[in-house]
C-alpha cells in the first residue's frame, strides 16, 4: 500500500491527459503482418539469453496461423505454425513435465473445431497429438465456439491448467479449467478439473489472464467489467472481484499483468474502441487486495486491441524494462516500452 501512496499524487495528472487532444503514444516498432486477422500476441522469454526471446500471435481465421516473431518484429517463417482453424488466443508456459523432460509450450483454441492446441517453444512442433477437444457435452455451438485462453501453472507443484473461455455460456460456470499434464505412456491429457465464473450474457468473454505469483485469474465481462478469481482450482469459485465497469467506451478487453516486484504492479486492460489502455493496481487498495480503483489511462497508437501482453523482464538495449506487446486491427502487433505506457507510475 504504501507504493500506491507515493504515486497517487500524480495518477490524477495520468487521467487528465487522456484527453483527445493528447496525441497517442506511438510503439518502438511495429511487426510484419499476419495474412488475415492479428487478434492476440504472447511473450515467450529465453531465460538463457532474453535478447532472442520471442511473440508469437495468432491469425485468427478459418486459414489461421500462430505467428512468430524476433524483438525486432520480423517474422521467422520456419516458426510459423499453419492450418489452424481460426486460433483465437495465445498463452505461453513453461517447464511442462513431459518424460524425463520438460519443454516450454504455447497453447492456442482452434475455434472452428473446439480443440485446444499444444506446441514446443521454441521449435512450435505440435506436442498434442492433434489436440484436446474443449466444452465436450455442450450442445450449442456457441457453447464450443472456443475463444480466450490462459495458463496457470501452480507454484507450490507447478501443475500447469488451462483456463478457457468460449463464445457464449450460461451465467454460472461460463470458464472450464484443465489439468495438462503427462500420462504413463509419456502423452499429454487435458483433464476437466473445474466450471466457474459468472457471465453477465451481455456480450461476450474473450480476454482471460492469470497472475501466477498472486493466484488469480482475470477476465473481461465485455460491456461490464473485469472479474477476479482463485486460479487454483482447491481454493473455491467465489467471485473476488468485478473492477473497472466504469468509464470504458464499450468492450473491455485484454488484460496484462505487470509485474514490480513484491506482489505489487499494475493490471492493463484494453479500452477497445477508444484506443487507450486503462491501468489498475495489482496489489488492490487501502488494505484490500481485492478492490482495484483505476489509477490512469494512456491513449496508444493501436486501432481497436483487444489482445495484448507484457513483461517487465529486461530483454535488451531497447527494452531495459521489459516489453508490452498489443495488437492493432491492421494485422500487426505493437512494440511498446513499458516505461512509456506507464510513464511516471514507474521508477525511472
């Protein structure tokens, strides 16, 4: 609490300069393009050397592809995984058991089949068999029309689940979460371990993202707002939180979480139609770790995001303090400092 004390004082300049007069801030770089339809980025760091770190973004169309890029946005075209039907979201884990050996992982939901869909990082080979089918025993198509995604990979044992949302669902129980592990025979399972989380039937949940080190998951509740829970599945289905359900245009979209150190930091979600992102406090306020009062906006160059990432580990000479990677509607992805987009809520 006391980090939010000290930066109170200027968060007030933060909102007041989001006006539209305020030109927006405008991204280090901007990738190649997809070929049809950019939608949601991912950030996977090379511990060994995170100056070869990697974003790798979906193409979200019935000819979809998950898009691999180097710091500098060009595409590596050896990487590029095709011949997904309409990938929506995009999640990065790492050291997944599998054998004797562990492999870092991107996971992305084929849409037009309800299959969840599991490669090897960095080589993005298929480690699944052809993949997962997602929402079995749903009968409306809707209700398997697979869209956001998210990986929660648990501390304590590092069981890694899946979080995955879909198109429409019914008020209660709207996410399923799977457990992703190794059976004997050394091949991956995804098994259903829980239903949670509400659903307003307004419009739709696409954004999801998950705090590992804090355990919790967020998701947006298009047109209403973001909505907090236990990531881990043993702690319960109670609703912590529904933040930010004012001042957003329309949609509430993606969510990034920004990590300072010592449970503290900043939650981004994506103002869609008006092209800003607006920005809450990891930690919570006044005492409560569950209440997350807006602390500013920032007006970016994207046109309509709706997914996006971040990382606060140094990658190299340009980004010292990490990287913030948000999709635009013109099948690119955006390459943003972080110390640009938060501005004076960080130590410079």
């Amino acid at each position: 609490m006391k980090k939010f004390n000290l930066i109170i004082g200027v968060l007030a300049i933060a909102v007041a300069s989001c006006g539209n007069n305020v030109p927006a801030i405008a991204p280090v770089l901007t990738t190649e393009p997809v070929k049809h339809d950019s939608d949601d980025p991912a950030i996977w760091i090379n511990k060994a050397d995170p100056s070869k770190s990697l974003v790798i973004g979906t193409d979200k169309d019935a000819d979809g592809a998950l898009y691999v890029y180097d710091l500098e946005g060009r595409i590596f075209p050896e990487k590029v995984v095709r011949d997904l039907k309409r990938p929506n979201n995009v999640d990065v884990g790492y050291n997944l058991s599998v054998g004797n050996d562990t492999v870092d992982f991107a996971v992305t939901g084929e849409r037009l089949n309800s299959m969840l869909r599991v490669f090897s990082v960095p080589n993005m080979k298929p480690i699944d068999n052809g993949g997962f089918p997602m929402f079995e025993g749903e009968t409306a198509p809707e209700h398997r029309d697979l869209m956001g995604i998210s990986l929660y990979q648990r501390p304590s044992d590092n069981k890694t689940f899946v979080i995955m949302g879909r198109k429409k669902g019914p008020t209660e129980g709207y996410l399923w979460q799977y457990l992703l592990e190794a059976d004997s025979t050394v091949a991956l399972q995804a098994t259903l371990v829980r239903k949670f989380g509400k659903f307003s039937g307004t419009k739709e949940i696409e954004s999801i993202a998950v705090d590992h080190e804090l355990g919790f998951i967020y998701y947006s509740d298009e047109n209403v707002g973001t909505r907090k829970y236990y990531a881990d599945p043993e702690k319960g289905n109670e609703e912590l939180a529904l933040f930010g359900t004012e001042g957003f245009r329309d949609d509430n979209e993606g969510i990034s979480i920004y990590d300072t150190g010592n449970g503290t930091g900043f939650i981004l979600i994506s103002d869609q139609q008006a092209n800003m992102f607006r920005i809450f406090p990891r930690e919570g306020t006044n005492g409560n770790p569950h209440q997350h009062d807006e602390l500013g906006a920032v007006k970016v160059s994207t046109n309509e995001s709706d997914g996006s990432e971040i990382t606060s580990i140094p990658l190299n000479d340009t980004f010292r303090k990490g990287l913030f990677v948000a999709m635009s509607d013109d099948k690119t992805f955006q390459y943003y400092r972080p110390e640009d987009i938060l501005d004076s809520l960080l130590k410079k």
